[in-house]
C-alpha cells in the first residue's frame, strides 16, 4: 500500500510507513555506530521538499536535522534521549505539508 505521508527508512533497510512516536522511538533505538547509523523520514514522493534526519555521533548521543525548503527551515540539533527525538520529530512532522491532506480548519471562536 505505501505510505500515506511519508516513511521512515534506517540505513539496515528496515522501513516504517508513516510511524508513530513509538516506531520512531524503536528505530531510533536499533541505531548503532557501525551498520546502521541513521534514520531518515521524508514524504513518498520524487523529490521531496522536506526531510528528518536522525544519526548516531561517535561520541554518543544523536544529530539530528530537520529541513523543509518551502519553509526556509534548516536545523541541526544534537540530543540524547531517544523519547524527547521521537516526540519532537512527531510534532515537527505533523506541521509538514502533505499532498492530498484536508487543509487544517481554523474556527474563531
């Protein structure tokens, strides 16, 4: 079927379509600094305008890089609790533009 949104690739070839914060947590988990080293999501698309990125420092600890080139946007951040990048990266995917979405409803209230 595909991913809806977009997927999570690690460099071992795993792949998770649109993964939860708990996905991205395992994935993240399984990295290691000899034979899979990163995780990258972006939408299923040629081309993509966005991406995030999570690699393993040989120092310990995490890079982690969020580009959106509709929005100018280019972060490098370094953590190392693999809850607070699973939780991050979920509220940064959910403000990502994706074709075919409903536009998002704004009510005045």
């Amino acid at each position: 079927m595909g991913a809806r949104y977009y997927g999570a690739d690690s460099e071992d070839g795993d792949r998770i379509d649109d993964p939860s914060e708990d996905a991205l947590f395992m994935m993240i988990s399984d990295l290691n600094d000899s034979d899979n080293t990163f995780v990258v999501i972006q939408p299923d698309e040629d081309d993509p305008v966005w991406y995030a990125s999570v690699a393993v420092l040989e120092e310990g600890g995490y890079e982690i890089v969020l580009r959106d080139a509709s929005r100018s946007e280019h972060e490098v951040t370094t953590a190392t609790s693999i809850g607070d990048i699973a939780r991050e990266l979920k509220i940064w995917l959910a403000c990502r533009h994706y074709p075919g979405r409903p536009p998002r409803k704004i009510y005045d209230f």
